[in-house]
C-alpha cells in the first residue's frame, strides 16, 4: 500500500509499506511520501487497517478496511488550535496548525514522527491563550487540558481518546461535561502561589485569590512525577502528590505588626499625613513615618513575654522555625536610663535586658493605647493631634490621666531634639524578601484599619494599635480529599479550624454523635437551611411482590418472588439515602418440561449452623447532588447476599439470552455496513457524552453460592444457533460451593458498561478460580465433592450427636447420587454409539421426571429399559429398512452395521438407565428434608388468552393447563383456552368438566389427569358444529362430529353426542368458547407459513 503519486505532484515520491496479513485483526501502517527538494522531512500519513470476517452472505469473506490512525472530534463550543507538541515551544504562524471549528471532525498526522508525538491544544477565542502541554492521543484515556490566558487563569478542556476500530477518536468537549481532576480551595486570608513541579515556565506559576476556589488540571501531563507545589511569598513552599489522600506538609509565613497610629488610618483625619507607622531611623530612633508595605524597619513581632521585637534589625528567619536564630533582635525601649513622671521620653531600640523589663514590656488597652509596665505612661507623639505628622518623634509620655497642659509647655528634651547623624544599621529602604517590589494580589487583604474602642477623653494622637503585614495565624493546614469525583486541595489556617455536631437522619448513624469539621472563617451554628425539605419514604411489603417473565413467544420462564421487602428513603436537598432488603428471595423455572423447579433460593441451613437472620438481599445508598455535570455521585453502594442456591438449566439460559436479543434474525447480517464509518463516529462522540458514574466506596458482596447446571441434550435451532455462537461449552455438575471474594473499589469514577465490565470480570475471574470445586462436581465423575461431604456430614453427626440413622441417610445419599450420576454418563456414552438419533431422543423422553417423586424415578428407569430392549430386538431391521430407504443399497449396507452395533448398545443402555432410575429414587428417599429444594410458589401461568394476548394469572387456569400437559404427555406446543366445570355433584363423583384447547376437547368426569377420567375427546378437525340445546329442560352442548369420512360427502356418517350442563349460561358459554377455538385451528390450518429467505438475497 501507498500513497497516491498525484496527491503531492510530481516532486514526491511515494514509498510503498510494510506487508501486512489479510486473516484478521488490526494493525496500522505509516506511508512515507519522499520530497525531492531539499533536505526535508517526509510526509507520513498513518494509516490504520482491519480485517474482519464478512457476516450473513459474507461469512466467507474477509473485509479490509482502511481508515486514519487519528481523528480530531471538536465537539465543544469552542475554536480550536492543534498542533504537535514541539512546534509550540516557539511562535508560530496560522499555517503550523490545524483549526478546529466547534462540532467538526477532521483526519490528524504527525508533521514530524521523528518527534515527541504529543498533541498540544490552545483556544482561539481567548485572545493570546497559551498552548497545553502535550499529550498522547495513541492510547485510550479520559482527562482534561489546561491552557492559561495572560492573567494565568485555568481555562480547562476534556478530552476522552476513544478507539473505534483501527482509529482513534480525540473528541474534545467543554469542561463544564465532567467534573475537574482537581480543585483548590484557598480558605485562608492569604494569596497562596501554586505551580507544577519541573515546569520552568514562570507564567505557569499563578496565585490563588484568599477565600476563593479554582478548577486545576495538570499544565503538563506527560512530566512525571506529577506534583503539585504551593507557596507563599515570604513564607514557604511545599510540593505535594494529589494521589495520596492525607494531610501533607504545612505551610509557614512570618505574621508581622506595624505599630500604627491609629487616627491617621481614620476616614475622618484630616491631617497633613494619613497612615502614620512606627519606624526606626538614624541609630535606632523611633519616629512616625507613612506606611511602606513590607518594609522591614516598619515590621514588629510580639514575643511571648511582651516585647516588641523589631524585624529590621535582625536578618530573616526560617518561617518554619524562627527560634533557629541564635542573635536575638532588637527590642523597642526608651531612650533615658528610667522613665521620668510626667516628662516625654523618646523610644529606642535596645538588646533585651532583664533588668529593663519595665521599659520592654509591653501591652495594648483597651482604650486603644499602648503602654509600658512603668506607670500610666503610653507611646504618642509630640504636640498633640498636629504632632502626628511624617518625621514626628515617638515618646513614652503620660497617659491622659496627667495635666495636659504640661504636656504641650514642655519643651522636648535636648536628647529628643538633637539630630541623628549615625546612619541606620539597616538602610530604611530595605524591602523584606523583595514582597514590595511584586503586585502580589490580594496582598492589601487582612490590613484592615480597625479603629480599637477607646474612652472619649483619650486624645487622639496618644492611640497607636497594632495591624498585621498579612491576615492569619502564619501556619497553613494542607491536606488532599475527594469530593465526589474531584479531588480537592484544602489550604485551611489552623486558626480557622472547629469541629461543631451535626445532625443526622441517616439509619445508620442514629445511635452515633457526628462531628464534622469546618473550614474557613467561623460560622453560625450548624443546621439545616430553613428553605430545605426532608422527606422520609418508607415501605414494608410483608407479602412482597412477584415477577412473572415472559417472553415474546408466549412463554413464561421465571417467576421471580421477593419477599418481606424493607425500603427506606431519606432525601435531603444535600443527599439521598436508600437502605432496602428483602427477607426472601426465590426464582422459579417456569418453563414446561424443566428439570428443576426451582433456579434461586435462599441456601437452607442446618442445625450446626449458626442462626443468621440477614436478609437475603441488602442495598445501601448514599447519592449527592451532581448539579450541572453528566454523572451521578454516590458516596457508598453497598450490595450483599445471603448464601444462594443456583440451579442452571442449559434450556432456560439460552431461553433468557434469547430474550435479550441474541439469535434474532437480522436481515442486515447479508448487507455490508455502508455506514461502517459514521458509526464509528458517532459511538466516539457518544462516549463522551455518556453519564458517569462516581462511588466513593462500592462494594458487591456475594455470599457462598451452591451451584448447580442441569445441560440439555434436545434444544430447539433457535436455541441451538445461539449455543453455537458462545464462546462456552456447559457441563453438567452439581452442587459445587463457591466461595467468591468481594468487588470493592474506591473512589471509581466510570461510565455505566465500563462499570458492568469491571464487575463481569472480576466475578468471571472468581469462578474460574474455583474450577476445582467445579470439577468435583461434574456428573461424570460422579460429584465425587458431594459425594465426601455427604459421608463427612453424616459421621459429623454420629460423633456429636450419636445419630447413626443420619449416618445412614448421608452415606445412602452419597453412594446412591454418584451410582446414579455416573450409570446415567455411561448410559448416554453407550446410547450414542448406537448412531440412532431417533431412539436417543425417544429414550430422553421416557427418562424425563417432572415430579422428583421416587416411583416415577423407578418408573422411568423400566421405561427406559424396556425401550432399550425393543430397540435391540428390533434394530438391525428397523436401520437396514431406514437405510435403505434414505440411501438405497449403500445406506443399506450402513444400516445394518448400526443395526448389529444397536443390538448391543441398547439393551445395555437400557439395564444402565433402570440402574440409574433405582438409584435416583434411593437418594431422593434417603434425602434429608431440610437440604430438599423448596417446590414452586405457584404453578406456571397461561400465557395465551383471547386474542393471544397475555392474561391475568388465574390459579384455576394454571391447574387447567397442569393438567392439560398431563393429559398430551407434556405436549407444550398445544395451548390451553378454557376449562369449565359443567355439572356439580354433591358427592363429587358426577363432576363433569370440559377442557378446550387449540386442538381438542376434553370432557373428563374429574379434575384430575388420568386417562381413564376422559368420558370424551373430539379433535377440533372433527367437529362439524357446536350449539347449546335445551330438551325436556335439561340444558346440554351438542357437537356435531365426523365419524367416518367417504368420498362422497353424502355418505360421511355423523355422530351428534350430548354433554349435560346444570346451566343454560355455561351451555352456552362452553360452545361459544368451543366455536373459538375451532375457528382458531381452521385459522391456523390455513395459513401458510411465510419463508424468511427471499429470492433477491440468493445467489
């Protein structure tokens, strides 16, 4: 294969491929187009192929397809660009990438395949957008891109890589589809600075805004590991794996003071200078200064033993530590040896000293002042409001207390009106770790000019109060949590932290005290929103329900009964909780003619076992809101059993297969998929817009299950054809214990048949695990399992208990059920070599038992013998003759050999089924009552009414039509219409009932099958005509019938019997409903069947 030579022109040279197979499977091919001018790089296009066999007319044909490796499926709202990763590490023009239109679809190839092949995305519709980081598109996946704009916020795009055939399926849709991968959640006061690791870009280094929350997806998905690292500027910095779920490393940052005064940060002041701070200029002298954010000679820290400790004469601590500073800081101090009573002092900056604590220490009133411990003295400024000017001295003066005139007659000290003239020992430039030279946003948040409550005589240059550089306590909390689906990063300050009680309605919870923790800034108390509803749903159904299962051929297959049901449902506008169980489960095989009554019910225990009163079934819920996305979030699914009992019947599975749809005659199986490609497409398209499912914890707990499968050696072709298309061949076993682990997942967010496939597989793996305990079981071998278990039962009991009837019971039991299973085997080896299909399948019938009782097990076993008996006698002549006739002379020859070999085989295919009949009875007589299965709830329902329409049960027709299939030897293809009761007698011997089907009448002098209750049986081809007649006022049914037929119609001899009714209502009820049916049988008579195949599709 290769490109064509015109599709480049004259200047290429196209390069045929690789060989590739013809006999099925998928494989893909890249197709090299050479360019002669210059030394540039070949065109590849990647070429993905099929081979799939034909189906219906095509059966012998293999079908190549032949389709792009890659396909780009823009189905959200916006404009896209697309290129390979590489070509976005520079500028590049509009004609280095694809464009993408909403809702359009179009082939993609690598420019370069000797490149990174990653795929890089931006959105066309931000102005200057960012590319993402590159991803693979050559593997199935679902995850979402994140492209930046020039303020470096997240603009986040899904995309699900979907294989469809050889090709590959990007389809891209907007991020509001699916919940995000990750959120941020600042619920601190701070800016905090989030980036991933190894990506040196700092444009991808952004801050999140305090108190805000941030959809996050990862900038490049293919840099490993993935980490994601947070900081704070002045503070420190951690990196973090969001796939672990705990509390990481905390986040610090040095909280500083500014000792601010407080009328210049009032609206109202009107001064010459607003926003006045202390500040230590010229050796260490304090002054009032404007406000310089960050600025570290302005910067104070409280100790614990009240010092103010000034940040700018002390190099930067470790956040994380800060005693790790061996020098201790300056301290702020007066600049006298003592305070002078009722003089100002100036302030200074001193090394700490015990024997100053009266002039170190320091507090905040509640007037708003800050004071020393040494007297009523407080920090204010020189000259009163006007003092408080840019460049105003500091002094530890009287408080308001003292006169105040002395304070404004005063002059200052010639210490405080000196000039400084030494220079700093930190310049009063120096900017603390470089926060003033960058706009951090949301840096102003948490400086705040409170104004401290203060008593009215308190002047207002005598107030200083204290404001923080930033908000909080300086160490953040970092821990990694889901949220439904999403997993969050919770950035919280351990200030904001408190635990508050919390109602709860949920059932399992009631005899608990649930605390949950809040984040954030405090609030309110804790409740329900007074706008929200609760509703409270709850059903018992002691009697429970039943589901009958029926199919489109009028055939009922199961009925399912459920009983003692519990629900209970709580909705809130936050949640919805289901808790349900049923007491009691059981399914009935409904079908005629089954082996086993009974397909599912609860295990029966004994009486070693220790009482269990779970439910047989339980189901616990727990949903929350999904708001705008396409998925379901549940919190907890849990689902558990009771121990099961499963019977499998080979007639009844392909019975429910073919009711889901499997073996329909599909008409297109002879047509070629035209639209082979758009499917495919729109399967891609629909992938993405399928609802997810999320469970934080979900689990399947299946209990032991007893299982058992029953195979079936005469299946219908419908049923036949299914069974040839499964990938599984049954063999019959019985009563193998299989003990399964439960499927438990967490934190699963999936799409609904992915979730079936995950739960398919892991069970499908259990059981192939317990294939040993299977193959104990098999028939063949006797069910050598069961066979040990019943011996061991049995002398269990005879230790514990002394009972040595049990002991006989179990080892009859065991003994006889592996005679039994491993005669029938041999019987059915020795039958087929007979090569006589006819008499094997008469040979099924006569073995089939219905009832289980131990007299039709013997009874079949003498049919089953003296079938085989016949069947030798009579079978060298019976196949020479059959052969004869379908071969002439060859077939003949043939016959006779199957005759000799029949001579043999059935006599003993006879003795070993009376062996097996025999032994069957001795087990079910020697079966223990508490391990026999549970009979049917109720008999198998008519399905076919007036009309062929499904009727209401009636338990009085569902005994007509047991004993319709009584009476025909199990005949199920003929259908009951009616049975009436015609005459009563008090004795109950004179009873007279009809029984109508679609093909004969019945009268019966009781209602019991027998052959010897039938008093009249008319074929409905022989009834001529029906009528109720009335004589001597006696009310009879008279039938007009055929008794002998002639040529000539003259001569054709009736016969007119009379059946008497107590009524004249049921007379003429009864031949009314004999004159349907016989209109239905002439119907049916005369239709001719229409064949399936049509000429036009033939050959």
């Amino acid at each position: 294969m290769r490109v064509g030579q015109s599709i480049h022109g004259h200047n290429s040279l196209p390069h045929w491929c690789s060989p590739f197979s013809l006999e099925g499977g998928m494989s893909k091919r890249a197709l090299h187009v050479l360019q002669h001018q210059g030394n540039r790089p070949d065109w590849v296009y990647n070429i993905g192929i099929q081979v799939t066999p034909g189906r219906g007319r095509y059966w012998g044909t293999n079908i190549v397809t032949f389709a792009p490796q890659f396909v780009l499926d823009n189905q959200s709202g916006c404009k896209l660009a697309i290129a390979q990763h590489f070509v976005t590490k520079k500028e590049i023009r509009q004609q280095e990438y694809l464009t993408a239109l909403p809702l359009c679809s179009l082939p993609f190839h690598w420019p370069r395949v000797d490149l990174d092949q990653l795929l890089a995305v931006k959105i066309l519709d931000i102005d200057h957008c960012r590319w993402s980081g590159g991803f693979y598109i050559d593997r199935i996946n679902s995850f979402h891109i994140n492209m930046r704009d020039p303020c470096g916020t997240c603009h986040l795009l899904k995309v699900e890589v979907v294989q469809q055939g050889p090709t590959f399926f990007i389809v891209f849709a907007d991020a509001d589809v699916m919940p995000p991968p990750f959120r941020i959640d600042n619920c601190t006061d701070v800016p905090v600075l989030y980036y991933q690791d190894k990506t040196g870009d700092d444009r991808l280094k952004t801050f999140i805004e305090p108190q805000k929350s941030i959809p996050y997806a990862w900038d490049e998905p293919t840099v490993t590991p993935l980490r994601l690292t947070l900081g704070i500027m002045g503070g420190t910095s951690a990196s973090y794996s969001l796939d672990k779920l705990e509390e990481g490393e905390q986040l610090h940052y040095e909280n500083f003071i500014y000792l601010a005064a407080t009328a210049t940060f009032d609206t109202s002041w009107n001064g010459p200078t607003p926003e006045l701070v202390l500040d230590c200029v010229h050796n260490n002298n304090i002054m009032f200064r404007r406000k310089e954010k960050s600025k570290r000679n302005q910067l104070w820290r409280m100790t614990g033993s009240g010092m103010l400790e000034h940040e700018g004469s002390m190099p930067p601590r470790d956040p994380r530590n800060p005693s790790t500073n061996s020098e201790p800081g300056l301290v702020l101090d007066i600049a006298d040896l003592a305070p002078r009573p009722g003089q100002c002092v100036p302030l200074t900056l001193r090394k700490p000293d015990v024997c100053r604590r009266s002039t170190q220490t320091w507090r905040f009133t509640e007037q708003g002042q800050l004071c020393c411990l040494a007297g009523m003295m407080c920090v204010q400024a020189v000259g009163g409001d006007r003092g408080l000017q840019d460049g105003a001295i500091a002094v530890l003066g009287p408080g308001p207390s003292s006169d105040q005139q002395s304070i404004h007659s005063d002059k200052p000290s010639t210490k405080v009106a000196s000039p400084m003239t030494t220079s700093d020992s930190w310049p009063s430039g120096f900017e603390y770790s470089g926060a003033a030279s960058r706009n951090i946003p949301g840096s102003n948040i948490g400086t705040s000019k409170p104004t401290p409550p203060r008593s009215a005589h308190v002047p207002r240059h005598m107030l200083i109060s204290r404001q923080k550089l930033r908000p909080g306590s300086g160490c953040i909390s970092v821990r990694v949590s889901m949220d439904g689906p999403i997993r969050v990063i919770e950035l919280v300050d351990i200030q904001q932290r408190q635990v508050v009680k919390r109602m709860t309605m949920e059932k399992d919870l009631e005899d608990w005290e649930v605390y949950d923790e809040l984040k954030g800034k405090k609030k309110g108390n804790f409740r329900i929103p007074a706008s929200g509803f609760v509703t409270e749903l709850s059903i018992t159904l002691k009697n429970g329900i039943g589901v009958s299962l029926v199919n489109s051929l009028s055939e009922e297959l199961l009925y399912l009964t459920l009983k003692n049901i519990s629900v209970e449902v709580v909705a809130k506008p936050t949640a919805i909780t289901l808790d349900a169980s049923v007491a009691h489960i059981q399914a009935d095989n409904q079908m005629g003619g089954a082996q086993r009554s009974v397909v599912l019910f609860v295990s029966p225990t004994s009486r070693r076992d220790v009482l269990d009163n779970t439910p047989a079934l339980y189901i616990s819920a727990h949903k929350v809101p999904s708001g705008r996305w396409k998925a379901e979030i549940f919190k907890h699914l849990y689902v558990s059993t009771k121990r099961m009992t499963v019977h499998i019947e080979e007639q009844l599975l392909w019975k429910l297969l073919q009711l889901t749809g499997m073996g329909k005659d599909d008409r297109t199986l002879n047509r070629l998929d035209e639209t082979f490609d758009t499917h495919r497409a729109l399967s891609a398209v629909t992938s993405i817009q399928s609802t997810r499912y999320y469970f934080g914890t979900v689990k399947l707990s299946v209990n032991r299950v007893t299982l058992s499968m029953v195979t079936s050696s005469k299946l219908t072709p419908d049923l036949k054809a299914i069974k040839n298309v499964m990938p599984m061949r049954l063999i019959a076993f019985e009563q193998a214990n299989i003990d399964m682990r439960s499927f438990e997942q967490y934190h699963v967010f999936e799409t609904g048949p992915f979730l079936i496939s995950e739960i398919t597989n892991h069970y499908g793996g259990e059981l192939r695990g317990q294939a040993a305990k299977i193959l104990g079981s098999i028939d063949f071998l006797g069910n050598p399992l069961g066979l040990v278990h019943d011996i061991t039962e049995g002398i269990a009991g005879f230790v514990k208990d002394g009972n040595v009837g049990g002991l006989l019971k179990n080892v009859t039991h065991g003994v006889s059920n592996s005679t039994a299973k491993v005669m029938s085997s041999i019987s059915d080896g020795i039958s087929t070599v007979g090569l006589d299909e006819d008499h094997n399948s008469k040979r099924e019938e006569l073995r089939t038992v219905t009832s289980g009782s131990s007299s039709d097990h013997i009874m079949a076993g003498f049919r089953g013998l003296s079938h085989g008996l016949v069947g030798g006698v009579t079978s060298l002549f019976s196949q020479s003759i059959s052969g004869a006739q379908q071969e002439g002379l060859g077939g003949f020859i043939k016959g006779m050999g199957k005759g000799v070999i029949g001579t043999v085989t059935k006599p003993v295919s006879g003795v070993l089924d009376l062996t097996s009949g025999v032994a069957n009875a001795l087990r079910d007589s020697s079966t223990r009552t508490s391990n026999r299965d549970p009979g049917r709830v109720r008999l198998p329902r008519c399905t076919q009414g007036p009309g062929g329409l499904l009727p209401p049960y009636s338990q009085a027709a569902a005994e007509a039509l047991t004993v319709l299939h009584e009476l025909n030897d199990n005949n199920f293809s003929e259908h009951l219409i009616a049975m009436e009761q015609l005459t009563v007698d008090a004795s109950g011997d004179g009873n007279m009932h009809v029984l109508i089907t679609n093909r004969q009448v019945f009268f019966l002098n009781a209602r019991r099958a027998r052959t010897d209750n039938i008093v009249l049986k008319i074929s409905h081809s022989d009834i001529l005509h029906c009528s109720s007649i009335t004589t001597d006022g006696k009310f009879y049914v008279e039938l007009t019938r055929k008794t002998s037929l002639s040529p000539d119609a003259s001569s054709t001899s009736l016969n007119k019997p009379r059946v008497r009714c107590d009524r004249l209502n049921i007379a003429k009820k009864v031949a009314q409903q004999i004159k349907y049916a016989k209109n239905l049988f002439e119907e049916r008579y005369q239709t001719l069947d229409v064949d399936n195949s049509s000429d036009d599709e033939d050959w």
